[in-house]
C-alpha cells in the first residue's frame, strides 16, 4: 500500500484500499423516499424507545455500525481506528457510539463534510499500513440538529422557501485491504472557503462555492476531465445550492453538462413532503453516499464516482456575532469494486 | 452595532437568479387573513361567555385568553402549530397564541435536561425578549407621557 501527493490537496492510491462494506439507516421521512430500497433500516418515527432525541441519533450511529461489520464478517475488536462525526455540539452520539464500540477513536467535525472527512482519514490509514480495518460514520437527526442550529422544534416559525431540512440518517463505511464495494482511488481535502454568506437558512448558497472549489481542485491536479467520472455527488446543496454551484463550476472552467451532477440531501428527499429546498445533515452524504452509491458502484451501474461532501461550518453564536458561515468540502473519487469487470 | 459582512456583488447577483424570493406579498395576505380569523373567532367566543353565560366583560376577557393559551400549547404539543405556522406564517403569531407557542416549543425542547434546569430555565429563551423589552419600552412611554403632562 502507497499513498502520494498530487498538487496542493489530492492524494491518490496506487493501490487502493477498499469499502469493505457500507451501512446507511434513515428515519420515517427518509424512509418514505426514493432511496428507501438501498437503506439497511428505516426507523418509523424520529423516537423511540430512548430517552432523548441524543440517544436516538446515538442508536443510529450503532445501528449502522454494526450493519457495516456484520456485512463484512467482521467483529467490533477487528477495528482498529475508528473515525465518526456529527452535528452536535461536543460531537456526543460519535463519542457515545465509540465507547460502545471501544476501538481506537478519533472524534470529527466538518459540519456536513464529515462523512467524507472520515472515509478520507480511514483510507489514509489504511493505506499507510498504520491500520488493516478503519470504521468511517456520520449522522445527524433533525429533532436534535434543529435545537442545535435554529429555534426549538416546534416553535412556530414561517421557514424561507430556500430553507432545507436536516436528515435524520447515519451512514458507516468499513474500509480495508482486499476486495469490497467500490475501492477509493484518490481524494481532494477540502479548503475553508468563505463567500460571506450570512443567512443560517441559506446553506446551499454559503456551501456551493466550496463545492466549486474543491471539485476543480480535484480535477485539476489529477489531470481529469468531468466526463472521467460517471456522476458526481455533492453532499447537500440542494435544490438552489445545486443551481448556484452549476454557475461557479462554469466560472471555474469546469464544465458540468460534460457528465451527471447529483446531491445527496436531494437524492435521500426525492418524493418526501415538507422538505423545502432539500435535505441537509451529515447523514446525506453519509446515507446515500455508503447505502445508494456504494450498492451501485457494486453492483457495476456506477463505475467512477466523484462523492464530495460540503459542509457549513455555521456556528449560532460566530452568526448572532455577525460572522458569515465559511464552509468546506471533501471530496472522495470512488471506482466500482471489481477492477477486471 | 457591527453590520454583517456581505457575499461579493457577483455572487449577489448568482444567489438572487438561483434562490426562490420569500413571497412577503402573499405571506402578509395569509397572515392578515388568518390572524384576523383568528382574533374574531376569538372574539366571538368573548361575546359568548358574556352573551349566553352572562360573564362580566373583564372575565370573559380572561376566559379567551386563557382558552388561547391553553390550545396553543396543547397544538404546539401535538406537533400542529409548526406546521400551521409554516403556512399561515405571521398569523399565528398573534400576541397570546405566538408567546405561549414559544414557551411551550422552548420547554418541549429541554425537557429532557430536566424540570428545573430544562424546561424551567428555558421556558423564556425566545419569549424572554419580547418580556424585557416590552417591559422597558412602557416604562419609556409611561415616563415619556407623564413628562408631557398627558398622564
């Protein structure tokens, strides 16, 4: 196993180390929508029988968890790192969820970037030799990043149609040698970028030019085109955010009619009420990205895929302190897991 | 007060071609329409109690506000007002329905932190303001009127 740089952000894998197996779990509204057949569990209800919307997300966490390792025959002590994230505030579900598991944990953060952030971190691992397993998880749920972001749930505000609705949804990749769904070939860290965008309702516009950027980043420095990749995924920009993005991807040189462009928080709401512009949330990229993708990069109905999870790096207090919310995104190329197919 | 950093005018321009304009027109309509739907229903129900239960004026006063803080609570419990709001957006953010909303939704929220330092110590979180200020911006008036002689 080998890893070299490429340019200022991407690294490729000569030899790349492979999604062993992915696990994606969704709530009821989720769960109602386009992608349900490819979610290994839909939960009926945003609660239950838990104490705290916390504990929920925190059974989501391990719910998808042990779906990962069960699917690839393997145990909680075979992980020899494990890398999760979410939205709240002391990252509590990723932390209650190591505990649980009891491997070698690092806690992440990157708002919605996370789950790419930590398949990223799991495949540097792996392909180092510094670890043979490593568990990569993200998830958010609405009832407790809402309370986290923006006003109580059920306090009575009018949302702006631009408004999107978090996911309740977790997602886990187990990464490894040898063969599995799909192998990761290269990926792009993301740059903290900022368009001063201050409206916390407005992540789609606040996120697409990180999107932008990382994705010419990518580009750029492996020399590759837009058509090389047979869809590439951004992780929740929405409906408008997706629009904007088009729009700055075009300003870049890259252009975007030469292949298909798709958003998770999209893909995960397709045929759900009530969402607005969209889905938002770590389990969007997280959820589609290791259920959805990775079963069609298995099964050969994908074969190149460039999956890049923005996030927005919104803080309610930096925002009541008139700060804007920078944002970033990480992305990850993935080919389907037969080389000789 | 610091003004809030703005996207550079090109990307302005990007954002406002690509985001849908929240619609104040029709929102103010819906809202105008619906509040004032409320506040006669309201009030029909104040002229009732005087009416056919032959309560005194200031009672049934009490009556319906009471009833209005009660139902909004309990709509917000069952998970109705948010989404009622979503729709009919500023209408349902008549005085007494909107406060007891956001207490109500504000303790909700925390009840799992526990009675005291959950639910008690939240309960004012959005509603707070409007008491404080409220508070204050009579005394100004009050002391305004008094200095004027209108008092």
């Amino acid at each position: 196993m080998s890893i070299e740089k490429q340019g200022r952000q991407t690294w490729v894998f000569p030899a790349p180390p492979a999604i062993l197996a992915g696990a994606a779990v969704a709530g009821p509204k989720e769960g109602g929508g386009a992608l349900r057949a490819d979610l290994d569990h839909i939960y009926p209800a945003l609660s239950w029988d838990k104490k705290s919307f916390e504990q929920c997300e925190q059974a989501m966490q391990e719910k998808a968890a042990s779906l990962a390792l069960a699917k690839a025959g393997l145990q909680p002590q075979d992980i020899d790192i494990f890398f999760a994230g979410d939205l709240l505030n002391q990252i509590t579900p990723s932390g209650f969820t190591a505990r649980q598991l009891g491997a070698p944990f690092f806690g992440l953060f990157s708002a919605c970037a996370t789950a790419m952030e930590a398949l990223s971190l799991a495949a540097l691992c792996v392909a180092s030799g510094a670890a043979r397993h490593a568990l990569a998880l993200a998830s958010s749920h609405t009832c407790t990043a809402e309370r986290q972001f923006r006003y109580p749930n059920e306090y009575g505000s009018q949302k702006p149609p631009y408004a999107q609705h978090t996911a309740t949804a977790a997602g886990a990749a187990l990464v490894g040698e040898g063969q599995g769904a799909a192998r990761i070939c290269a990926l792009t860290v993301g740059r903290v970028i900022d368009a001063q965008v201050c409206d916390p309702f407005q992540m789609g516009a606040a996120m697409a030019p990180a999107f932008a950027d990382t994705v010419a980043a990518h580009l750029r420095e492996l020399g590759l085109r837009p058509e090389n990749y047979d869809l590439i995924l951004s992780g929740d920009l929405g409906r408008d955010g997706c629009a904007i993005a088009g729009q700055l991807l075009a300003r870049q040189g890259v252009d975007a009619s030469a292949t298909h462009f798709a958003d998770c928080g999209l893909l995960l709401f397709q045929g759900a009420d009530e969402v607005l512009a969209g889905g938002s949330g770590c389990g969007c990229a997280a959820a589609v990205g290791f259920g959805h993708i990775l079963r069609r990069l298995a099964s050969g109905e994908l074969r190149r895929v460039l999956l890049c999870a923005t996030g927005a790096l919104l803080s309610p207090v930096a925002n009541q302190q008139k700060e804007s919310i920078p944002a970033i995104c990480h992305a990850v190329a993935l080919e389907g897991g037969n080389p000789h197919a | 007060m610091t003004k809030k950093p703005q996207p550079e005018r090109w990307y302005q321009e990007i954002i406002k071609a690509n985001t849908p304009p929240k619609q104040v027109f029709r929102n103010s309509l819906t809202a105008f329409f619906s509040g004032g739907l409320f506040c006669a229903l309201a009030e029909t129900a104040r002229l009732l109690l005087i009416r056919l239960a032959g309560l005194p004026e200031q009672t049934a006063a009490a009556w319906v506000t009471v009833g209005a803080i009660a139902l909004a609570a309990l709509l917000t419990g069952c998970g109705v007002y948010d989404r009622a709001a979503q729709k009919l957006g500023a209408g349902l953010a008549v005085p007494i329905s909107g406060f007891a909303n956001s207490v109500a939704a504000s303790m909700l929220e925390h009840k799992y932190e526990g009675m005291v330092l959950g639910s008690g110590c939240n309960s004012f979180k959005l509603a707070g303001a409007v008491i404080v200020f409220g508070c204050a911006s009579a005394f100004a008036v009050t002391l305004l009127a008094m200095l004027l002689g209108l008092l």
